[in-house]
C-alpha cells in the first residue's frame, strides 16, 4: 500500500484506504509529523519523545510512542514504520509531500531559468497548490519542528516570489499586474513583491500607478523603521523617467532558492545550516 503523509497543513495520509487526518489523536499525528521531517533518516526514541512532550517525557513515554507506532502500522500498513532498535523511521513505500514541494519548487526554478516562463508558472502553482495551511502545524512545540516550519515558509514565499518573475514574462502585456498587485498586498515588507509590481506597471505605461506603488511599499517599510532599497528606488527612477525605460533592466534577477532546498549529502530530512539570502527584509523587521 503506498501512502503520502502530508505536513504541509495539519498532519494527514492521504492513499489507499488510510485513516490519519485532522480528527486523528493529536499525538499520533505528531509522531507521523516528525517522521516525516526526518524523510527516510531514522529518528531515535528519545527525540520523539522531545517532540511528542517538550515540557519533559513522562514515566511510560517509551511504551506509549511504541504504542503510537503499532497504531500506525496497522493503519498505513505493516512495513510504513520500521524500525532499528530505539530508532524509527519511514517506510520506502511511504512519500512525503514536502519532498514532493521542493522537487516541484526545483522543476519549476530551473524551466524558468530556460526561458520557458509560461511553463514555470504552471510548475509553480503545481508546487504551491500542494500547501493546505501553515507547515507542521501539529509539532510546532518542537525546536526542529519549528526550524523547518521556518525554512518550508521561506522556500514557500520565494516560490511565490519566482512564479510572479515568471509571470512578468509570459504575460508581457500588463496581465500580470492584478497578480502582482496581490502578491504586494499579501506581504508588503517583502520588497520583491513591490519591485516585480512597479515593474510590470511601468512596462505597462502605467509610470503614475507604478510611482504610487512605490510610495505605498515606502510607507509599509516606514511603519517598520525600513527604507525602500536600492532596487526599488531604480525603478522608481525609471518610472519617473520614461526615456530611461529601455535603458534600464526591467528588474534584477531574484536570488536563487537553491540555499533553502536540501543540500547533496545532507540527508533527505536535515536542514541546510544558514539561509542568509533572504529577497524579502523579515531579518531587519526582527532585528
């Protein structure tokens, strides 16, 4: 029986004949959750443990998270848990979307980077179209959990962030703009939202709208204690300027989201060590 488990929204399975949803025991979907962060690798009893009761295990913590396991095997099957001594991990047979995400997420970046804008955007929404709610919403107490939760959100936003460059592309003539004005509005301190907005609005001969744009995205920054970029002031510039048009990049290429996808060597279920190539200005807002 193959099965996929789902953290990419409340802890699910989806496949044949599986019974693990949302109305589940919260803790047996939170030993399915940290399963499936680890995606193959093997999670040692203890660090369940961590997971299932952060505040400190309780005296029969090992014979419950057995119990938890056996619950799981008669459920998805009897090879989707194995097991090696006190450590447990996923079955071959059992997937995991957020590997299915960052495939999708890469599939998508890389016929973007081909020119193939139009098909980048339907990879895109492929890839997005996978989240249901907040990642691992159901083990958020646990530091790793929240760790990955993090970096999930982040390749999320970037995703978000692509699929609106491709979308400049393959709808060169102002289509986009309605898309990109919600992609500002969605999070307004991420100033590659606004970039890909005033950009599309100034090819669009909307140089008014676009220069408004600017001043709206300067004013959410201000709430914040933020000034504009250097990015945007250029496009700003250039709409301001229409000679400049042609003699200005539309916009800089976004940076890459290859630092928030698994590293080769790193193992399936480890986090890549830093994420510092941030588009969007979250680290100064903490900051």
């Amino acid at each position: 029986m193959h099965v996929q488990v789902r953290v990419l929204g409340p802890t699910d399975v989806v496949g044949d004949e599986a019974t693990i949803h949302s109305a589940s025991a919260p803790k047996l979907r939170q030993v399915l959750a940290v399963l499936a962060v680890a995606r193959g690798d093997s999670v040692h009893r203890a660090t369940l443990a961590h997971a299932l009761w952060p505040g400190g295990e309780p005296p029969s913590a090992s014979k419950t998270i057995q119990t938890y396991v056996w619950t799981l095997r008669r459920t998805l099957g009897a090879h989707a848990i194995v097991t090696d001594g006190p450590q447990y991990r996923l079955g071959p047979d059992v997937g995991v979307d957020v590997s299915e995400f960052e495939a999708a997420v890469a599939e998508a970046r890389d016929t973007l980077s081909e020119g193939r804008a139009c098909d980048a955007v339907e990879r895109f929404d492929r890839a997005l179209g996978l989240w249901r709610g907040p990642a691992l919403v159901d083990v958020l107490d646990w530091a790793t959990g929240q760790a990955e939760a993090a970096r999930l959100e982040e390749l999320r936003r970037y995703a978000e962030e692509l699929r609106g460059e491709a979308l400049t592309s393959c709808r060169p003539d102002g289509a986009a703009i309605g898309e990109l004005e919600k992609l500002a509005r969605s999070e307004p301190l991420r100033e590659r939202r606004w970039e890909l907005l005033v950009g599309a609005l100034t090819r669009a001969g909307r140089a008014a709208e676009a220069v408004r744009a600017v001043g709206r995205a300067r004013e959410h920054l201000a709430e914040s204690g933020l000034e504009v970029g250097r990015e945007l002031r250029r496009l700003e510039l250039v709409a301001l300027v229409p000679s400049a048009v042609e003699e200005q990049p539309a916009i800089t290429p976004l940076v890459d989201v290859v630092s928030l996808l698994p590293r080769p060597g790193e193992g399936r279920g480890r986090l890549p060590r830093s994420h510092t190539r941030l588009v969007g200005r979250d680290r100064d807002v903490a900051a």
